[in-house]
C-alpha cells in the first residue's frame, strides 16, 4: 500500500497545478489570436479593451480649400470641412465605427497633403473639393439642397458625431501622417500599392477583406458583343489588329496580383495591364474573369474601385461586428498608429 503522506501530497498538488495550467492555456489562446480586436482577462472573463485616443484638446486649425465648383478659395474649419467630405464619402447609414475610420482616414488626407506641401497643385490651396483629385466635398447648403432636410435631421448628426468623436486624431506611420487610400469593395483582399500605383508604401499592402461579400457591388457582370470589343481594343490600340474570329484563343491572362487583380493580360501579340482593359470598359475594377458567349463576351467583376488601403464595405463589415474604428484602421494601414493632433 502507498504512503498516505504521499498520496495526500499528490492530491494537493494537482488541486493547486490544474488551475494554473488551465489559466495559462487559457491566456495563451487569447493572446495567439491573429486578429485586431484587443482582449484582456479579468475575473477568468475575456473583456474587450477600448482604447480612448482623445490625448489633446487644442483648437481645430484652419484651412484653405480650393472649391472647383466656386473657383475660388475658401477658409474652413477643418472639422467642418470633414462633415462635407464624410457626407460625400461615405453613407450615413454605415455603422458608426466605420464612419469614424472614414473621418480619420479624411483627415489624416488633408494633413498628408499639407505636410508634404502641395499647395502649389491647388492654387495655394492645401486640397480641393473635386474627387476626381482629392476628396469628396458637399457644403451643408449642398446636402441640404441635394439630401433633403429630412436627411439633415437624421443623419447629419451622425455624420457630425463620427468627426468630433475622433477630433484631431489621424493615422501615422514612423510618426508621419499616412497616404490613407481607400475605395468602396474589394474582391475579398485589398491590393499592394506597388501593384496598382507602382510606388509603394509599408501601410498599403495587401490584407484580406471577407467582409466585403455584403456589398452591393461585390460582383457585377457587363457583357459585350464580340464586334464592339474588337473595335474598342483597335481603336485604343492600332497595332493589335485584333479579329472577331477565334477570339477566345487570343486572349489570355497571364498574370494576377496578391489581391487578384490582372497584372497581365494578352490580346492577340500584345501584353496589357488589367487596369487598361478596366479603363478601356468602364468596369468596376481590374479583378475580373473573361467567359465567351455566342458573339459576346461577358466580363464578371470582383470589387469597385482601385483595391488599396482601406474597403469602406470592409469597414462596414468589420463594425457589424463589434470592432472598432481603430481596430479597422490597424487591419487596412499596416503598421500604422492612431496619433492625436488637436
């Protein structure tokens, strides 16, 4: 028979270790979790961590914007000035923690431009209100006429609480403000910038995005006929002589990017990008298939936009489920850190 003492003892020992290393797997498995969301463990309970990044309160600074519309300057509150732009970027009925992302990334746009002192592209102004160069931009005058006041009693307020929530807060990398690009959907990863752009940034790389599936334009189809496709790539470029005839044979893609847009494609003897064949079609970005239908060719799209940085859908998606802005803004920015200005 056993020495009671040492069964006694082995009894006491596995009372005290079996907790321990219940605790310790336990804390393991929470802090080997690849993803953004933050955990800390209080009473053997996994509690979510806010991070509350209102560190300054200064005034908010003033800015110049050049209105394309007006021709002319302007002076804005920059706060103000992000109501128009997140009206104009971004939906109001988006999650208000999406919102939030999309105010920073705004501000931290304008910050950028003027940190790298690109007045001069703007007649002395640091941005402008024309997309198609920098941001969208509706005065309240505008969205009032254009929304309804109904939209202003509504939503406006959301707009302006996504703004001053996030007061004086933009997003850094090395402690610069980033280029923060962003677009609507993406295909279910965003792209590298160096891949799109050819320049590249360590904050632009590619990161997956399965959220963007509930996006309205995640996939989109535009057929067109076999003749009309001939005739705009012999029109664009002359030197293909591209032919009706067998043309499922003449092209081909050849290459993708890590987010799977079409870095080759060849038609006939020619090697294109798939952004050309984008451009060239008006489709909605360069992730696409090619099937071939009896005299017609039907592109299936993946995404809308240029696939870098953040994914306003993806942002959306990641609000619905309980992250917050800063955690979105950490998954699309890689390596960049949320600092407060004013």
């Amino acid at each position: 028979m056993k020495n009671p003492l040492v069964v006694l003892l082995g009894v006491v020992f596995c009372c005290i270790s079996l907790p321990i290393l219940i605790t310790v797997l336990s804390y393991r498995d929470v802090y080997n979790d690849t993803s953004t969301t933050k955990h800390t463990i209080t009473n053997n309970k996994i509690e979510k961590k806010i991070i509350d990044y209102e560190t300054v309160d200064k005034e908010t600074p003033i800015i110049t914007v050049y209105n394309h519309k007006l021709n002319k300057n302007q002076e804005m509150d920059l706060e103000d000035y992000l109501c128009g732009v997140l009206s104009g970027e971004m939906s109001a009925d988006f999650d208000l923690e999406a919102l939030k992302a999309q105010a920073l990334a705004a501000r931290t746009y304008v910050l950028y431009k003027q940190d790298k002192g690109e007045s001069n592209k703007h007649k002395g102004a640091v941005v402008c209100t024309d997309y198609k160069h920098c941001q969208e931009y509706k005065s309240y005058e505008e969205l009032k006429k254009i929304k309804g006041e109904d939209w202003i009693k509504k939503s406006y307020p959301k707009i302006k609480q996504a703004v001053s929530q996030t007061k004086g807060q933009i997003i850094t990398y090395n402690g610069k403000p980033i280029l923060p690009l962003y677009f609507s959907t993406s295909s279910g990863k965003t792209e590298n910038s160096e891949e799109v752009f050819a320049a590249s940034y360590p904050y632009l790389k590619s990161v997956k995005s399965p959220q963007d599936k509930n996006s309205p334009k995640y996939i989109s189809n535009m057929k067109i006929t076999n003749k009309n496709f001939v005739d705009s790539v012999n029109k664009r470029y002359s030197d293909i002589k591209l032919e009706n005839s067998n043309l499922e044979s003449k092209i081909k893609i050849i290459d993708r990017s890590d987010g799977g847009a079409i870095e080759k494609i060849k038609i006939g003897d020619k090697e294109l990008s798939g952004r050309d064949i984008r451009s060239m079609f008006n489709l909605n970005s360069a992730n696409f298939e090619i099937k071939f239908g009896e005299g017609y060719i039907d592109f299936v799209v993946k995404g809308y936009g240029h696939g870098v940085g953040m994914s306003q859908w993806g942002a959306q998606g990641m609000a619905e489920e309980g992250y917050e802005y800063y955690e979105i803004l950490e998954h699309y920015y890689s390596g960049s850190k949320i600092k407060d200005l004013y």
